[in-house]
C-alpha cells in the first residue's frame, strides 16, 4: 500500500515534460490569438482609413480646380501630427512599462541611419499624390492607383526575397484586375486619354509606394522588440526635417509670405487627420502583418467605401462594380487560402 502511494507522489521525467508543455503551448496559443487579433485590428484601421483618402484631397481643391493650401505645408503638418500622436502613445507605453532598452528614444547612429531612405521615399510619393489630382480626375486616379498592387508583389520578393506561390502571384493580378472593373464608369474612358504626365506620375508613385512600403517593413522588423512608436518618432522626424527643407526649397513665398496655415479649411484639417491616421496605421501593418496585407486591405477599402455610399449619397450598383468585387473577392479568398497553408 506504502509503495503504491510512493508511486503516486513520485512525477516520472515523461510527467514533468507533460506538465511544462501543457502551459507553454497554451501561452503560444495565448499569443497567437493576441498577434491574430492585433494584425485584424491594425489592417481594418488601415482598410477604413484609406478609403477616404482620395476623395478628401480631391475635395480639397478650391471649386475643383486647383489648391488654395500650400500642399507641402499639408504634407508636413501630416508628419508632425503623426509624430505627436506616436510621442503620446509612447509616453503612455512609458506610465505602463517604464523606460525598457526596447522603448527608450536614446538610439546610435547605427540604428537611425537607415530611416532617412522611406522618409525621403514617403516625402515624393506624397507630394506626388497631390500633383496627380492636376493631371487626372478621381476615377482615373483610382484606376491607375491599382498599378501599386503589382509594384508592391514585385519589389517585396526582390527586396524581402519573401516568395510568393503562383497562387498568390494570380491572386494578385486578379486583384489588381477586380479593383479596376470595380471602378469603372462611364468616364472611365477618360484615363486612356490622361495626360501622358499624369500616366507617367502615377506609374512613379506606385513604384514609390511599393518601394516606400517594403523598405519600411525591413527596417519594422529588422529589431522585433523594438516599440513600434519609438520606430514611428524616428521615422516621422525625419519626415518633418525633409518636408521642412522642401518647404524653404520649392515653396518659400507662398508658405512663409501668405502662411504656413494659408488656405487651410475644415476639409483640409480633416484630410490631414486622415493621412496622420493612415500613416501610423500603415507602419502597425508594416510591423504586425506584411506588405501583401496592406495591398489588400487598401484595395477591399474600396469596395467598402462604394457600399457605404448607397445609403449615404445614394450610389446605385453597376455591373463592372459587381463583377469587380466578385474578383477581388476570389483573389482574397486565393492569397488567404494558401497563405493559410503555409
């Protein structure tokens, strides 16, 4: 009776290790559900915010003809903001956590010499799209808008040698695709007679973006432990220093002799906001899920926004939407299939 009761207290090598998975798998599990939950809320900011975007700089524009804002003032303002808005979230990282090596601001120059690159990249790409707007109206710009999904599957297997299966390449293409049906109107015509120097910028600033956006998920992941926010304050000064340089470069008299908040309207605030908003949510996706998962969710933001406006201004489907969402609704059922069997 003893030695049975012995053999019950006595935990075998075979018991332990049983013991010591057990909490270590639920952990995983744990974690993988807070990284799953973490990267569905990052991306469907990021699909709700960039939804507006378009519309709002092309609402901007006095009687639709041209901007009464300095847009290079607007473009460092977007910085700023971000930069406070990521200053504040770190800040409360602070109160919560403490100063850790992982959070500090204090860097070497090892560290910060490659934000420099996506900054000056991110400062054309968004002059860029305001620019564009002057060659080419809202539909086309959306239309060609769609060149980035290509660029960006391109320059992510060149740069992050990340591959992808034929699969997903088809995938891709068809969302491309979907995204241009879905855009169609009866203007559509429109962009294959587009200024050429509209054609030739938004070619330039898909490739800008594609690259702006693979570029900043090498250095987001490049220290995994690092705080995203102390990422963003880098890389956000950066953009404050070159938009600043810009300004005294190319728009001296119209920003510091009418001033910098010239022209400034409530649409114009609320533009700004979005692109702050945008741009942090951009860098969360970058850190948290991938450029693929950016391509996507900025191009079913589309989708989003034309359903929301049935109700709200009263937009009637079309056949091209239709077919359009049935495609783009394939490709993303395509890549998350196999993604998921990875």
């Amino acid at each position: 009776m003893s030695g049975k009761k012995s053999d019950d207290l006595v935990s075998t090598p075979d018991d332990l290790e049983k013991n010591v998975a057990q909490p270590n798998s639920e952990a995983a599990a744990a974690s993988a559900n807070s990284d799953w939950g973490r990267r569905s809320m990052v991306t469907l900011a990021l699909t709700v915010l960039t939804s507006s975007q378009g519309l709002l700089i092309a609402m901007s524009k006095a009687n639709n003809i041209k901007y009464e804002y300095s847009y290079t003032s607007a473009n460092c303002t977007v910085e700023f903001v971000k930069c406070v808005i990521s200053f504040i979230a770190l800040s409360q990282v602070w109160q919560r956590e403490g100063v850790t090596e992982d959070n500090r601001l204090s860097s070497s120059w090892e560290e910060l010499r490659v934000y420099p690159i996506p900054a000056a990249i991110y400062l054309v790409k968004n002059l860029l799209q305001y620019i564009i707007f002057l060659y080419v109206d809202p539909p086309s710009y959306q239309i060609l808008k769609n060149l980035n999904v290509i660029s960006t599957g391109v320059l992510y297997r060149l740069f992050l040698k990340k591959k992808l299966s034929s699969v997903q390449w088809s995938a891709l293409v068809l969302l491309a695709l979907g995204c241009t049906i879905a855009q169609m109107t009866n203007q559509s015509e429109k962009v294959l007679s587009a200024p050429v120097m509209g054609i030739l910028f938004a070619v330039i600033m898909a490739l800008l973006s594609g690259a702006a956006g693979v570029y900043t998920e090498l250095i987001m992941k490049r220290r995994p432990s690092r705080n995203v926010n102390v990422q963003n304050i880098y890389l956000y000064v950066f953009g404050i220093l070159f938009n600043t340089m810009t300004i005294f470069v190319y728009d001296y008299d119209a920003v510091v002799g009418k001033g910098f908040f010239h022209g400034y309207t409530a649409i114009v605030f609320i533009m700004i906001l979005n692109h702050a908003l945008s741009g942090i949510a951009v860098s969360l996706v970058m850190k948290y899920a991938d450029n693929i998962v950016k391509v996507y969710s900025t191009s079913v933001a589309m989708i989003l926004t034309t359903l929301v406006s049935i109700p709200l201004f009263g937009f009637r489907l079309t056949l091209p939407f239709v077919l359009g969402t049935s495609v783009v609704s394939v490709a993303v059922f395509l890549h998350y299939t196999t993604s998921s069997k990875k």
